[in-house]
C-alpha cells in the first residue's frame, strides 16, 4: 500500500486523472463487452435464424420479446421488434433494467443470471424459484457467451 501511495505522489495530477480515467474505459468497456456476449448468446438461442414468425406465445423478433417486456423500453410499435437495430436497443434496456434489479436485491449480474432473469422473469429469480428447463437455459447461454468471448481474445491476438 505504501508503494503504491509513494507511486501516486510521482504522478502528478493530470498523470492521476488519466491513469484513473483509463481504468474507468476499460472497466466499462469490459461491462460492454459482457452485455453484447450475454445478449448474443440469448439471441443464438431464442431465435438463431431471425424468423419473422411469430413465437408460441406470441414473441417477436431476434430475443424473441413479448410484448409487454417490449412496451417496458419504448414506445415503438411490438410488430418492429422483428427489425435487428430496434430489437438491440430493447435487449440492450431490458440486459440493464435486469441488471439493476439483480444487483439492488444482492444477486451479481453474472450472464448465467442475467439468461435466468431473461427466460423466466427476474422476480422468479429473486424468489429462487426458476424451473430446471431455464436454468438449463441460463447454462447454455453462459456456454455461448464464454465462447464468443474466446473468440474475440483470438481474434484481437
């Protein structure tokens, strides 16, 4: 600790604001990166081929959304969930809107809760009471993102 202090006192200032402001970019782009992996895995899973069909019980488009887990994030009408730039902006509210309810009930935003709060709802999460089919869900999401993750350290090597 003293090290590390006695290295702070060598930096001057704006030496201080950019080391603390570089950490910052890599933590958020590291949290950018894991949502994107998260909310590709989801994808690959509720809809791999973009079907413009309709799912069981109604759902649209690439993360297949029902419509009310759509009217939550915006004001867009549910038939344009089929269109990919609008549906990553809903998935992208709906990754956040799940992580801050995880988070402010203890639970870390980890992709494997996030999958489990996607698929079964977030409150069945939080009551511990999710259905083995989704956490065989959750687990196959987790598999992709780790995956999609490996392929993009290979490919910046």
């Amino acid at each position: 600790m003293k090290t590390a202090l006695r290295f702070l006192g060598l930096l001057g200032r704006k030496s201080l604001v950019i080391a603390v402001f570089g950490a910052a970019c890599a933590v958020g782009t590291a949290r950018a990166s894991e949502r994107w992996e998260t909310l590709e895995a989801i994808h690959r899973i509720e809809n791999p081929f973009d079907s413009p069909r309709p799912g069981r019980c109604g759902e649209l488009g690439p993360y297949q959304f029902r419509e009310s887990t759509w009217r939550m994030h915006t004001t867009v009408p549910f038939v344009q969930a089929v269109e990919r730039r609008l549906a990553d902006e809903v998935a992208i509210r709906h990754y956040e809107w799940l992580k801050r309810r995880l988070e402010c009930n203890g639970l870390p935003a980890t992709p494997y809760n996030i999958a489990l709060a996607w698929n079964a709802g977030v409150n069945a999460v939080l009551r511990g009471r999710v259905p083995a089919s989704t956490q065989g869900y959750a687990e196959r999401a987790t598999n992709i993102a780790a995956e999609l993750r490996r392929n993009q350290i290979v490919s910046v090597r």
